[in-house]
C-alpha cells in the first residue's frame, strides 16, 4: 500500500483523482485542460497514479481515456477505518457523475492466487456469497445464454437475475444485471459485467467492468463493487472474511 500513499501524498495527484470522480473516462487532453501545469507533468502524476492502481485507462479508438479505480482506497479502508467506523459511510453510494452515454465503471484489482482459484471464487455460489454481500450467483450450467438468479437467506426475494454472455475459464466471465435489492436499483434495468482474469508472476489481475448503465445511472448500481472485491482478495489470500456490508449484508 506504500504506493498508494506515496501517490495520495500530492495535492495535484488528488485533485486529478478528483476530477475522474467528478467526471470518469476523461482523455490527457481534457485533464491537461482543467490544470494549470505542462502535459508532461499530468502525464507524470497520472502514470504514478496507474503505477498505484488508482487509475485504470481503456483504449476507445485513437483515444485513451482514464478511469478512477476506487478500489485500493477500499483496501486501506476496510484494514483500518472501517474497525472503527460504519463502513457504509466510505461507500459510493452518494455519487452522482454525469458521463458519456453509455456509462461504463472499471475497477482493478491484483490478488495473490491461481487463475482457476480465482475463476473459482467468482462463478462457485457458496464462496460468491462470501464476500458477496451474502449474496450467491445461482445458475444451472454456466454457459452461454444461461439465466441466473442472485439469492440471499436473509433476502426477501431474488437479488438480481442476468444472462451469461461469454465463458472462457479461467479467464473471461461476461453476463448481464438486473438488480432487485431496492427500487432505485431496479428501476435502472439491465446492465453488463465483465471479468477478466490475466495471470502476472505469483497473482493476478482482475478487471471488473460494469458498463452499459444509463447516463447518471443510480451508484447503488456499482457502488458495492470496491468492497466486492475487496473481500473477493481478502478471503482468497488469507481465508477470513471482512466484518463489512460486503460480506454480511445478507448473509
């Protein structure tokens, strides 16, 4: 986490974090833009912001647009705050950005484990609800156009349902969302989310990719995502399970 502190540490830094959150998927040139520094030193600070994981970037055509990734600031949380404080008070669920349409979130995170282990963790129902909000992905045959259901003991009815786009184990999952867990979330309709699992060294990376959601789409939608995964990391590399909304909720 030292490289997250060290990229938190400086106020430009931040402010450019600032910004993506202000308005994510933004290009070099509207960043530059919007400071009064030279394009080589945004560059610099936005390469040690992707050198700390806080920062993703996409390729769209001739474009390369960056992303905030929230989820290492997730990780700090839930080692320290949140053992002190409610820990849906460093949630997302207040954001309200205005992008592009179709809005797409992409989170990234590198967890210390095999890509089977990992493909495991993600499409198995019992380990899914661990870090899950409680929640299991239940589905008869995990292949192409296959419907699934999230369901929870202590929920009501069904979570969420969707339909599996793509399978390539251990490497590819894509299906899409329809969220139930509140009338906010459902009046949202379908969504897509991908997981893509690269194998680096002794870890790998996970790319989660929640897009077609409406323009200002509700952050219930995609909010939970960085306490997701960083359960889904916790439990993989040390076998606990974090006392927070993302693994108790309805469990």
């Amino acid at each position: 986490m030292d490289e997250v502190f060290r990229a938190l540490a400086d106020p430009t830094r931040r402010s450019l974090l600032d910004e993506l959150f202000r308005q994510d998927g933004q290009t070099l040139s509207a960043l530059e833009a919007r400071f009064d520094i030279t394009r080589f030193g945004v560059m610099k600070h936005l390469k040690q912001l992707e050198e700390a994981g806080l920062v993703v970037t996409r390729r769209r055509g001739r474009e390369k647009l960056h992303f905030l990734n929230p989820v290492p600031i997730r990780l700090v949380h839930d080692r320290w705050v949140s053992k002190y404080a409610e820990p849906w008070a460093a949630t997302l669920s207040g954001l309200k950005q205005r992008l592009e349409s179709p809005m797409e979130k992409i989170f990234e995170i590198y967890i210390r484990t095999t890509p089977e282990r990992l493909w495991e963790a993600i499409v198995d129902p019992e380990i899914r609800s661990k870090y899950n909000f409680g929640a299991a992905m239940v589905v008869p045959e995990l292949k192409p156009g296959a419907h699934f259901e999230m369901t929870a003991p202590k929920a009501e009815g069904i979570l969420g349902e969707g339909e599996i786009l793509e399978v390539d184990p251990p490497r590819r999952l894509v299906h899409t969302m329809a969220a139930y867990f509140s009338d906010e979330a459902k009046a949202e309709g379908t969504s897509r989310v991908t997981w893509e699992i690269e194998p680096i060294g002794d870890s790998c990376r996970l790319v989660l990719t929640h897009d077609q959601l409406r323009e200002g789409a509700n952050a219930q939608l995609y909010g939970g995502w960085p306490m997701v995964l960083s359960g889904l990391k916790t439990w993989l590399e040390s076998g606990e399970l974090l006392t927070t909304p993302g693994s108790l909720m309805w469990g």
